[in-house]
C-alpha cells in the first residue's frame, strides 16, 4: 500500500465546466491533479490557470490508446493514484448548435437513430468503464482511494417512473438512459470493490448550465459544482453512494436509483 501523504487525482475532461471546478477544488485542498483533456492545448491553458500543483494530460476515453499513455504517466510519476473522477461526457452526437428542447425531441427511443445512441453510449457508459478499468491497478496501490463519477439524477429509474416527476419527459433514450447505465455498472462496481480499499460514489451535479444543455441549465456552474466536490473531497462516504444537490435529494443527499 502506498503511504506517501501525497494525493494524486485525474480527472477527466477537465478543461471546463464542472470538470474544472472540481479539479481546482482539488489544487486548492493539496492534491496533484492530472487535468484531462481531449485537446492538449485547451487542457494545458486550464492547467496553467489552476497553477503549478495541475499537470495538463491528453485524455480522450473512447480512444484506449490516450488512456493507456495517461494511465502510464501517471504511473511513472507517481506510481499510484488517490482518486479518479469520471467528468468527461456529452450528450448528443448529432448537429451542434441546437436548443436542449431540440435536442431531446430528436432523442426519443423511437426515432433516435441507433448510430447515434451509440456514439454517445460509446464515451458516457464504455469510455467511461476503460478509463475506470486502466486506472484500478494505480488506485488499488493508494490508501483510501476514491472514483468518484458524475452522473445525473436524470438517470434515475425511480424518480423517473414517478408520473409526479415534472422532468420525466426529459428522460430520453441517448444521455438520460446512458446515465442510467452508468449508474448500473458503477454500482455493480462498488460491490465487487466493497472489501477493497476503494470506494466508488456517482453524483449529479443537477441541472447545471454547461456545454451538455447548450447553457440552458438554472444553476451556475459554479452551484452545479458543489456536490461534486463535496463528494470528491469526502473520504469517508459510504461506498457506493449516489447523491445530488440538496434542492432535489433526499436525507444525507440521497438520490434513488
């Protein structure tokens, strides 16, 4: 087990939004943070604004070759890995440009086309497990790691079953069902991983004005942000939580699955 005090964290796409809050959260509470970014310039422009304690890392996780050379320089650096956070998401793969109601119409699981679900299933869901699955043997070498996914209630079987739920009609089959897959694999992970020195949590940031609703969120980034690193800072979680901000969560921040 590794018994260096110093804390090492990833976190993917990390040049912006709620990525970008979290990984300056963590600078400022005295980790190293490896900034991952699928653009290596937009990544080391963050990296430099969050100052010398942030390593600018190229980081696209539906290609496994960027996430084996990540993976790797982390290694070599430091040999271990405090804490992984999957940030990195989209949540469309057709015409840039449109508004969320747009977007969501066109989503629906009887008109999506099958090729698109996948495309955007190929980074929430599958980009997200490799990167989870490369980095297990570095954390599995630190003390009290922690992976850390920010999913969204939205992906929530229970609050979305519920006729009452005035959002429910925003649960469609591309980034609301992936979200709901990512939820299924991450806690089967967090019960294979139970009797390990790694805990696994997800968290919904809420409805957050990023670039994933065209900015059409009602919280700030900044609002967005504060449950996420609350649990990305937490080191005593029980393992396998699922919380959100308190506006739409239950007792302790509890989100249904």
């Amino acid at each position: 087990m590794q018994i260096n005090e110093n804390k090492v964290a990833l976190v993917s796409g990390a040049n912006t939004g709620v990525g970008f809050q979290i990984a300056k959260a963590l600078v400022e509470n005295g980790y190293t943070v490896y900034v991952g970014s699928r653009d290596p310039q937009k990544g080391k422009a963050a990296a430099e604004e969050l100052g010398e304690s942030a390593i600018a890392i190229q980081l696209d996780i539906t290609d496994n070759e960027s996430i084996r050379t990540a993976v790797k320089a982390i290694e070599d650096e430091f040999g271990y890995l405090t804490l992984l956070v999957n940030n990195a998401a989209v949540s469309h793969a057709g015409k840039p440009g449109r508004t969320m109601e747009n977007v969501l119409a066109s989503q629906r699981a009887s008109i999506v086309p099958v090729e698109e679900l996948k495309t955007v299933w190929e980074t929430n869901v599958f980009g997200t497990l490799a990167l989870t699955q490369a980095g297990l043997p570095l954390l599995q070498k630190a003390t009290n790691a922690r992976i850390v996914t920010i999913s969204s209630a939205l992906g929530s079987l229970t609050i979305n079953a519920n006729p009452e739920n005035p959002y429910r009609l925003n649960f469609d089959a591309v980034y609301g069902a992936s979200k709901t897959a990512l939820n299924g694999i991450f806690l089967s992970l967090a019960i294979e991983l139970e009797h390990t020195n790694i805990t696994v949590h997800l968290v919904s940031p809420g409805f957050t004005a990023t670039a994933l609703n065209n900015f059409q969120g009602t919280d700030t980034v900044e609002e967005g942000s504060k449950e996420p690193i609350r649990v990305a800072l937490a080191e005593d979680l029980p393992n396998g939580s699922f919380t959100g901000p308190a506006n739409f969560s239950g007792e302790n921040n509890i989100i249904p699955w």
